[in-house]
C-alpha cells in the first residue's frame, strides 16, 4: 500500500473516511472577518510592534521596516499555492493535512507532530508572557504585586472556559482585542505625523534595500517572520468555516496583507520618532524596552502610553487564546484520525467545540507554568522566548514542508489550478522559507539569549518528532491499514 500522490484520485479514498456527525465540529459557523480576527490576534501586533520590534531594530537597524515587508511579500507567495489548495482539503489539522495529501501520509504525520509541539510552544510561551505584562501592568496601575503565575493560571482557565464556549465567542472576543491594540497603535503613528517625524522629520532612506547588508539582518529575519506565526489558522477552521473554498483564501489574503503593511509601517514611524541615527542605538539600551511606549507618551500624550500599557495585556491574552484553539484543533485532528488517543476527536454535543482537546491542551499548559515556577526561570525571558524559538522555527519548518506539498498535490493533476500558483508560488515560497529556516538556526541565539546547548535542545525535538510520526503512520500501515487510509483524507473536499 503506498503513500498518496496527487494523482491519485478522489474516489480512491474510503467512503467511512468521515467522522460520526456527533464528532464533526460546527459547521458554517465561521466567516471571512472571523477568520481574519483569528489570525491577526495570534499575530498579536501591539505584542510584536512593542514588546519584538525594538529587538529587531536593535539588531538592524533601519533595515528593520524592510525585513517586516519582505517577510510579508514571502508569505503571500506562499499563501498563493496554500490557499489553492484549501479548495480541496479541508481539515482541522491543516499543515497535517496538506503535507499528508501532498507528499503521503507518513510525511503528514510527522508534520502532524511537528505541528502540536510547535502550536503547543507558542501557547504555553504567550500564557507565560500574558502573566507577566499582567503582572507589571497591574502594579503599575494600582500599586499590588500579584505574581506572574496567578494571573497566568486566572489567563488560562478564561480561555479554557472559552475554548468550551462556541468558537464564534472566541471569534468576537478576538475581534475587540484586536480593534483596540491596532486603534492604539494607529494613535501612536498619527502623533509621529502630525509632527513630521522625530528630530529629523520622515527618513524614507530607512526603506531603501541597501541596509540588508549590514550585520545583524539575519537575527532580525528570526522575530520579522516570526510576527506573522498563525497566518495558516484561516485553514485550521475550514472546516467551521461558512463557503470556505472562498472565506480561506479571502482571509488568509488580507490577513497577511494587511500585517505586511501594519507592522512595516508601524516599525518605520518607531524608527522616525527617534531619528534614523539614534533608533537603533536606543533599542540596543537600556530603554529599548519601553522604546515604543516612551515614543507615544511623547508624541501622543501619557493617556495613550498607559492605554497601550493595557492594552499590551489584552494581546497577549487574545494571542494566547487564538493558540490555544489552534493547538487544540490539532489534539482534535490527530485524535480523530488515530495519530492520539481517539478520545481528543470528540466535541461537545452542546456547542460542537473538541471539549477533549481544549482540557488536554489547558493541561499541558498548566504543567508549564507550574515547571516554569519550580524552578524559577523568568516566565518572559525563559518560558516566552525559549518557546518562541521553537514554535516558530517548528511552524516554518511547516510552512516550508507545506509549500513542497502544494507543488506535489497538483504535480500531475493541476485540476483548473493556474501554474503560477500550483508550481511557480509554491517552489518560490519553499525555497525563500528554507533560506530564513537556515538564518533562524544559526541566530537562534540572538532571540533566546541562551547557550548554543540551549539552542540545540529546543531544535532537537522537532525532527525527532517528525521521524516519531512517520514512524507511527509507517507501523499504522502495516498493522491497521484501514485507519492508515484514513489519515489526511477525513473530512477532504473531494474535487
């Protein structure tokens, strides 16, 4: 029995590839703006523009604002064969299923691996992050210290308790996060206009490409692609999603769009506010950390630095809750297809969400946190950016492998897809994305601040979970061949 191709056609997959009507999630549930508050809160962009950008600028400089542009400009290449390819799959475990599909199921459960460690990493490092802006903020404000962990585990049961709820609850949740951390930023850039810049007035020099020379562009790369982890959530619900052979790629489209924009845009004005030759020596310091709210102060008034104070909370609470869904539908996935214990490919009768999922997924965060308190690491510099490091090298890893399998799944059979975007856009993205996999490992360092022996063990796990998961879908085979048919085809568009 071999591994799927994509000439193999639809009708060669099981007719009880379907999971029970009990199990199913809740259809039509979802649309196209839901989707994009989904995905443009995982991004979490008052997180990244305030509490990443200022580390990126440290490291270079005025090619900063480019770097964010260019990261974009890759991911929509690649969402061009990605979404293509969202017509005809249409599954919780996304990636999963999309490598499965595209280069045979053992490769898609090792991605399917891969993805629930790296899902699971974002998560638990964005809780650990949420408790402490909570904690500071709240000090700040009323002058009580409650420690990072107590509002970390109060973050964490609100979510779990959301992840219960209807997911559109989640949807509208994210939604007034999101307005509010952009709406506040976008006060911030329009103080910086109104007066004509910092001490030099508008540099558009920082946007000219020569400065990707410098030193230091390589690091930067590791937080600029970074700050776009969870675009790919738009697949994730396809499958709650209302006509989503139109809301995916619609969402998926302007959702990375608008991020390019946003966050190039937002990093210039940080960039002009403190003068083209000052900025990265500021980010470098001491103030680096508070470079961008100690900029709104000055140019927009105290009201919107303390509001941003606050609203850095509500991102990384709306970040951390969009993570956990996402985690959580891959628990689901990979339950319902035999990859784990088939109880996590159960829902609740009630409000059709993966009940099973969420608590397993809400475990597993509630153990990092207490691990992360044993032992007293510093829940940001530690648990967040250690995570980070290999979350967001695994989803790249995905991204990469995903792209190849775009170019796989259409490599005989390009079923009325144009060639640009069945074989042009996915080789491109493939190839950019290897290249910024390259720079990210050998900087990894520079976004966790910890030892090359450190950087090896939060590397080592992804690709022996993705042998681990092939290893698994190869046993599968030979022992239980009809679940092995089964994997990366439940729930498929047939075309």
């Amino acid at each position: 029995m071999t591994a799927p191709t994509s000439s193999e056609p639809a009708s060669s997959e099981p007719a009880s590839s379907a999971p029970r009507a009990a199990d199913r999630l809740s259809g039509g549930a979802i649309g196209t703006g839901d989707l994009v508050f989904f995905v443009v809160a995982a991004a979490a962009p008052l997180t990244v523009m305030a509490g990443v950008a200022p580390i990126a600028i440290g490291m270079a400089g005025d090619a900063a604002p480019l770097g964010y542009l260019l990261s974009g400009l890759l991911l929509v290449v690649f969402a061009a064969g990605f979404t293509a390819m969202s017509r005809f799959v249409r599954n919780a475990g996304a990636f999963y299923a999309y490598i499965g599909r595209g280069l045979g199921r053992p490769a898609g459960a090792g991605a399917a691996y891969v993805a629930l460690v790296a899902y699971n990493a974002i998560e638990v490092g964005l809780l650990a992050a949420f408790g402490r802006f909570t904690e500071s903020g709240f000090e700040d404000l009323t002058g009580v210290h409650v420690a990072w962990w107590i509002w970390g585990t109060a973050g964490l049961l609100a979510i779990g308790v959301l992840g219960y709820l209807r997911v559109t609850l989640s949807a509208r949740i994210l939604g007034v996060a999101l307005v509010l951390e952009v709406l506040v930023l976008f006060v911030f850039e329009a103080g910086v206009l109104a007066h004509g810049g910092g001490p030099r007035g508008l540099d558009f020099g920082t946007l000219s490409p020569t400065g990707l020379g410098e030193p230091g562009v390589g690091g930067m790369f590791v937080l600029s692609i970074g700050a776009f982890i969870g675009f790919e959530a738009t697949a994730i619900y396809a499958e709650e999603a209302r006509r989503p052979e139109r809301t995916v790629p619609r969402a998926t489209y302007v959702a990375v769009a608008f991020l390019a924009l946003f966050y190039t845009f937002t990093v210039w004005m940080i960039i002009n506010a403190y003068g083209s030759d000052r900025a990265r020596a500021v980010a470098s310091g001491d103030g680096g950390a508070d470079m961008v709210f100690s900029a709104t102060e000055r140019f927009a008034g105290a009201w919107a630095a303390d509001s941003m104070h606050v609203l850095i909370i509500t991102s990384a609470f709306a970040a951390t809750l969009a993570f956990h869904n996402g985690a959580a539908r891959y628990f689901y996935a990979l339950g319902r297809e035999g990859l784990l214990p088939a109880r996590l490919g159960t829902v609740s009768p009630k409000t059709r969400a993966p009940v099973a999922a969420v608590l397993t997924q809400s475990a597993v965060a509630l153990v990092v946190v207490i691990v992360t308190l044993t032992c007293g690491a510093d829940p940001y510099s530690v648990t967040f950016l250690w995570s980070s490091g290999t979350g967001i090298l695994g989803v790249m890893l995905l991204q990469a492998l995903a792209a190849l399998a775009v170019y796989g799944f259409f490599r005989r059979d390009r079923r009325g897809v144009p060639s640009w975007r069945a074989v042009a856009a996915p080789l491109l993205a493939c190839a950019g994305l290897a290249v910024m996999i390259v720079l990210v490992c050998a900087d990894l360092d520079l976004l966790t601040g910890a030892s090359r022996g450190v950087n090896v063990a939060l590397i080592a796990p992804l690709p022996v979970v993705f042998v681990v998961g092939a290893g698994v879908a190869l046993r599968m085979r030979r022992r239980e061949p009809a679940v092995y048919q089964r994997l990366t085809t439940v729930d498929a568009e047939r075309a």
